[in-house]
C-alpha cells in the first residue's frame, strides 16, 4: 500500500494561492485602529489636563521658598542693625510709611540725594534698614501729667526677589517689570509682659521688683515681625502721559517672626544727607544688640 502526502497550500490575504517567494502579512484592523486612536487621546488629554497644575505648583514652590529665604535675611540684617547691607539698593523700590502725619514714601537709587524734597533716598542700607526698622508705636510727646502720646507706623516696603532667578538682578526697566516681587511689612514693638496679676479685686497688689522686672524686659526685648505678601503686580490707571501707578498685591502671605535683645536707637541721614537737609528730620532707626537701658530701680 502506497502512502502519499500532499503539502497544505498556503493562500495569500485574497483567498488565492501564493506564489514562491511570497511572505505572509498581516495588518491592523480597523477595531484596533480605532482603540489604539482613542488610547493616545485619553492620554493626550489627561497630560494636557494635569499639566497647569503642575506648572502651578511648581510656581508656588519656587515663590514659598524665596519667601524663605528672603524672610531670612530681612530678619538677620534687621536684628544685627546691619546699616552696612549695601546690596539692598539692588531689590529694595521703595519703602511707606503711614502715621497720623500722613504717607512718607522714600524711592529707591533713582533719587539723588541732594534732592531737597520728602522723599528719603534709599541709597544704601543705612536709609532702608533705618526706616524698615521704625517701631510700630513712636513716642510723639509726652504731657505734663506723664502721659505719652504715640503715633502708629505702618510700614511697608516694595522688594524684588533677592533669591530670584539671574535674570531678575538686572536694574534694567523690561527685566523690573517681569521679576517676582512681594510687599514687606514690619512691625517691631517692645514685649510686654503684663505687669498685674489680672483685674480681679481679688488678686494680690503687684510688688515693686515685679514691676521693675516687666519695665526692663520692655525696654530692651522687642518683638518683631515680618509679613510677606506676593505676588505683587504694578497697574496703571489714567490715560494721561503720566498715570498713576498702582499695585495689587496677591493673596498669599507668610509672617516670620522673633525676639531681639537689645535697645533700638535712633539716628537720621547724617553724613549721607546735608546738615540743612530737611529730610534729616526723619527719625531711622536700629537694633544694637550690645548695649542695654540700665535696669529701672
């Protein structure tokens, strides 16, 4: 018996049988064409969708951390008194004052000194650190009867970022405009430990050496404050060729805050203003760490 096998006959994709040579092949359907489209847009979108928040949080945490950083500094230079801090001129724009009197603005370098107006010229560090450091309550007078008579300051200062990108620390006008800026407020007032018990009627009369012991820690223990508040940005308003500038200030803020021992002395613009200048009338302050009001008997 004679067994015989015969080989299967391959067919190409159009049923007919393929010639010598010829490789077989086989393509996407249209169904898998299909899911494979609608894969790549469902990731498309959810990268374009997450993006924002992530470029967003990104910003967020570079701004947190100059604030940081920033907070830093301000406080060490204000609680070492350091008047000689010169780089200051490069970020500081200018610095507010609002009391009873009404607004003392000082500008920054653009200002010449021998300029006889009210603006204090923020030259160096000496004017900027002197009015950022002006107490939140100042003695104005004080009556025959002993009573003192304060003033309330606010002060606020308009600062670029001096941990900012490279870019930023030009003083050119266009890299101003775009660099991070922040509004800076302190407030420095003396600590005050309350001196009575309570006001119950009750409570024991404080003694003389308790009262003695809160008068000294006020006189030379003071509480400082720092609020940062971004991002700040500069609006004008008025179609005149000069309008006036304004600024809106963002809705984040952080406060750095601490003690400083010592006594907050006072000086003015001398030698960097004319004696006759009138601006030396302007009280500027700062901390000395090492010297202290001899203790109240």
């Amino acid at each position: 018996m004679q067994i015989t096998s015969k080989k299967p006959q391959i067919q190409d994709n159009q049923g007919g049988p393929m010639m010598k040579g010829q490789s077989s092949t086989s393509g996407f359907t249209m169904v898998e064409i299909a899911l494979s489209i609608a894969i790549v847009a469902f990731a498309m979108v959810a990268i374009i969708g997450i993006m924002p928040t992530g470029f967003e949080a990104q910003r967020l945490n570079r701004e947190e951390t100059i604030i940081n950083q920033d907070g830093t500094l301000f406080m060490e230079a204000i609680r070492s008194g350091a008047l000689g801090f010169d780089t200051l001129t490069n970020f500081v724009d200018s610095i507010t004052i609002s009391n009873h009197m009404g607004n003392l603005r000082s500008v920054g370098v653009a200002e010449r000194v021998n300029d006889f107006n009210q603006a204090v010229p923020l030259v160096n560090a000496h004017f900027i650190l002197g009015m950022l450091s002006t107490p939140h309550l100042e003695v104005v007078d004080v009556r025959r009867n002993g009573a003192v008579i304060y003033s309330t300051n606010e002060v606020s200062a308009m600062v670029r970022a001096i941990s900012g990108s490279a870019g930023e620390r030009f003083q050119v006008s266009d890299f101003q405009e775009n660099s991070f800026s922040y509004l800076l407020s302190t407030k420095i007032v003396p600590y005050l430990p309350s001196p009575t018990n309570s006001f119950n009627q009750n409570s024991v009369p404080i003694t003389t050496n308790r009262f003695s012991l809160a008068t000294n820690v006020a006189t030379n223990l003071y509480d400082v404050q720092l609020k940062f508040r971004w991002p700040v940005t500069k609006v004008q308003i008025g179609n005149s060729g000069r309008p006036d500038i304004q600024y809106r200030v963002g809705r984040y803020e952080k406060i750095f805050r601490t003690l400083v021992s010592g006594r907050l002395l006072s000086t003015n613009g001398v030698p960097f203003l004319r004696g006759n200048d009138s601006r030396n009338d302007v009280p500027l302050y700062y901390f000395n760490s090492k010297d202290y009001t001899p203790p109240a008997l």
